[in-house]
C-alpha cells in the first residue's frame, strides 16, 4: 500500500484551550478556521461561514489546528491523561484505502471501516483505523479538505506537501510486535536504526521521502507519546521559534543541534501538556534509489544538549 504520510495528528490533554497560545503564538500554527465536519457556508451570503468562527475551537473543549493548506493537522481533545490519541495516515482514494484495508487484513490485524459520525468528525471522505500492538489507534483516510488561506501569527511557513504534517516518536513496550505491525501490516520501510544499549533501540520508519514520519523506541515496558516534530522551511524560522519559547519560558529539553541520522537541525521544548515537540530545519530528504536500511552510531553531529543525561529515559519512565 502507499501512504502519503501522516495527514493528522489527535492528542490528549486535561484542557486542551489552555494549549492553543502555546501551538499558536510559540509554534506558529493557526487555529482551524472551520471545524472538522463544520460547514464553511457559501461566500455569497453574509453570515453562513463556520459557527467556529475560525477560533479552533470545538463544543466538547478539543482545539484543532492548521498549518498548511490542509483543513486541519493537529487536533488536541480533552482527557484525563496526555499523550497520543490517536494517527492518521493518508491515502490516495477510496479505492487505495478498500485495498489497504484488504492487505491489513491479510496481516491477521483487525481493520474497521470508519462510521460516518467518525468520517465527519475528522473531515474527510473516509477512513478505516486499526490499533497497533501498544494499543494506539491508527487511522487510514483518504479526500481531507483543503480550505488554504493559512496565515501563521508568527510568519512561520512548515515543510509538509508530500511529505505529511511532520514525524512522532513514540515509545513501544512490545517491539518486535511494534516493528511487524509497522513494517508488515502497512508497509514502512525502515530508513535506520540506533542502539541505545542491550534490548533498548530506535528504529525510523518511512512512508514517504521524508526520513521518518514515525519513530518506534524501546527503551524497556513503557509505551506512549515522546514527541510530535514539525519541520519549518528556513533556518531563521527555526531560530525565532526558539527565541519565543525561551521568552515564553518554557523548557527546552533538548539544545539547538543537528541529528545524525536524519541530518535534522532542531530543538526540543517540553509542552504544557507534557509530551515534547520538537521544531527542525533541513532533514534529509531519502532517494529511494540508493538508500539502504542502516545502523546510525556515534551520537549525534552536535548540540542537543540536555541538562538531565537520563531525560530520554526518564520520559519513558514518567509513562509506567
């Protein structure tokens, strides 16, 4: 099957308005200016746009946010703990999602069509989800709307297209199972892997150019949400994202640097939420025709930084 990379993102959080200044006025996203499933109204008549009124802002307390010419990337939805809620990966039409379902099904995984409550709250033309084996909920879908009309209130322009909204790392308890779901049920290929230390490692998975639109890491039997990465287009842009986070005092977990693996110059801050988002510049873009699976070692090119050495490892504690 063919995957168009992560199309969205839902997390969970304890009031997730509280959320919107931070994915706004620091990461430079927009609110939605039409709910999923909203009616955008006709352009004719005065006073038939959105009931939302372009605030992001849903009846239940979810926020949801635009970052390109997509309807909505990133959908933050009231819950007692933090972390994933839920991934979405897009295909191309409806014929390519009967098919992917086929082959997910072939896999022995079980894979349910979408009801139409479900396809509207997301905004799309249909969708079918699956779980993997740690329990996260992971979607297929296929026609989102594209409303355009992006405008970043910090001038911040993302690198998405193709290439999908951005990469999440997660932690997994059951890797093998994590890696056979990933890998053979909806066929990412693996770019490279890491090896932290005896049974722990990272592994990057790819469904388009980009070098991984989700990151499995075993550290021990913790599963959760690490980071969302979302990657902006100029070096400036990546640097006065971290101007506003340090004015805004947040914590930044990890210094600016550039990966190893995927060459990706970037920075990480902790949320309000809880969970880490990680702003980048510059990553590599895989040439399918010479790239081969592959073991990064030696640590990374340089910086990132942190000034707790066992944070990686205590994240995943934190999700015991």
């Amino acid at each position: 099957m063919k995957l168009h990379g992560l199309g969205y993102i839902g997390l969970k959080a304890s009031d997730p308005s509280a959320l919107l200044s931070f994915w706004t006025d620091v990461v430079g996203m927009m609110p939605a200016r039409a709910l999923p499933g909203e009616s955008f109204g006709s352009p004719s008549v005065t006073g038939s746009g959105p009931v939302s009124g372009g605030s992001g802002k849903a009846p239940d307390g979810s926020i949801y946010l635009k970052m390109d010419d997509y309807q909505w990337r990133i959908g933050i939805h009231p819950d007692s703990t933090s972390g994933l809620a839920y991934l979405g990966f897009e295909v191309e039409d409806d014929v390519a999602l009967a098919a992917a379902m086929a082959e997910i099904a072939a896999a022995d995984v079980q894979i349910t069509q979408g009801t139409p409550e479900e396809v509207q709250a997301r905004g799309v033309c249909g969708l079918a989800w699956c779980t993997d084996p740690c329990g996260n909920r992971v979607e297929l879908f296929y026609g989102p709307v594209h409303d355009r009309h992006f405008v970043s209130p910090t001038e911040t322009q993302f690198k998405t297209g193709e290439l999908g909204l951005g990469h999440a790392l997660v932690f997994v308890d059951d890797l093998e199972a994590s890696l056979g779901f990933y890998r053979g049920a909806l066929g990412f290929k693996r770019s490279d892997f890491i090896t932290f230390g005896r049974e722990m490692s990272g592994h990057f998975l790819r469904c388009t150019p980009r070098h991984h639109s989700i990151a499995l890491i075993h550290l021990g039997p913790f599963a959760g949400l690490n980071h969302l990465m979302v990657e902006v287009t100029s070096l400036d842009l990546l640097g006065a994202a971290l101007d506003r986070a340090t004015e805004a005092g947040l914590t930044i977990t990890r210094s600016l640097g550039r990966h190893l693996n995927d060459k990706t110059v970037s920075f990480y801050m902790q949320s309000p939420a809880g969970f880490e988002v990680e702003i980048g510049f510059d990553s590599v873009l895989v040439d399918e025709a010479i790239w081969c699976d592959r073991e990064a070692a030696g640590g990374e090119i340089w910086g990132h930084k942190t000034g707790n050495p066992n944070a990686f490892k205590e994240s995943a504690h934190s999700l015991a």
